[in-house]
C-alpha cells in the first residue's frame, strides 16, 4: 500500500485536471504550430526555379498561396472524414458502421503522413548543408 492512499486514485485536485484536460494538449498545439510555422518558411526559402535560381517576389506569393489554400484543403477533408467515420448518413444509416474516435484519428493522421513522406521526397538540403558537404 502506498504511505498517502491509493497510488491509482482518481486526480481530485482541479488544477491537475486542468493541466492534463486543457493546458498540456494547448500547449502541444502551440508548440506543433510553432514548428510548422518555421518549417513552412525553410521550405519556402528552399524552393528554386528551374535553373536553380531562388523565387521572385511574384512566385512566392503564388507559393504562399499554394501551401496556404490546403489549411482549407485540410478543414473540408476533416469535416468530410469526421461524416463518413462519425457520422450518419443517408436516411439514418452510418456510412462506416462501428467508427469510432479512434478510427476518425486514424483517418485524419493519414495527411500529415503524406506530407511527412512527399517532404522527404520533394524537398531538398539547405544551401548550408548542402555546401558544408561538398556541392
């Protein structure tokens, strides 16, 4: 037995229900946005023309463009997959008979993997790893 009780109680304290309900998970989404954030200006900042020239002024506005209409991608799709995985159909019937949270989580990984895979792919070295090995 442990000394002060049950070491599995339930938390009963409203500031450890708090930070383990809202703050932490706030907090790992700010820190998620922090990244992609930076992550989105260092693919930017490598992008190159054809002739391996960086962007012009023009070209990265229409790029920014790009990669910000797939946060509108991003929503539609989530909204889309929450219906078929939660939600019910037509006339009452589930589209996807047993789905759970679970498998609604599961579905809206499946981007993000994507995006993991194609950057691997796509996108290239920096200019200063690149030089610091040779090229």
């Amino acid at each position: 037995m442990h000394p002060r009780g049950d070491p599995h109680a339930p938390c009963t304290h409203t500031w450890q229900s708090r930070l383990f309900i809202t703050d932490l998970p706030l907090a790992l989404g700010n820190a998620a946005d922090a990244v992609e954030i930076v992550s989105a200006g260092y693919i930017l900042r490598t992008f190159k023309n054809e002739d391996g020239s960086s962007l012009n002024s023009t070209q990265k506005g229409a790029t920014v463009s790009l990669i910000s209409s797939f946060w509108m991608v991003g929503s539609a799709f989530a909204a889309i997959a929450a219906w078929v995985v939660l939600g019910d159909g037509f006339g009452g019937r589930r589209i996807f008979p047993g789905g759970t949270w679970r498998h609604y989580a599961l579905v809206a990984a499946l981007p993000a993997v994507a995006a993991l895979l194609l950057t691997f792919i796509f996108v290239p070295e920096s200019p200063r790893f690149l030089a610091r090995q040779g090229w």
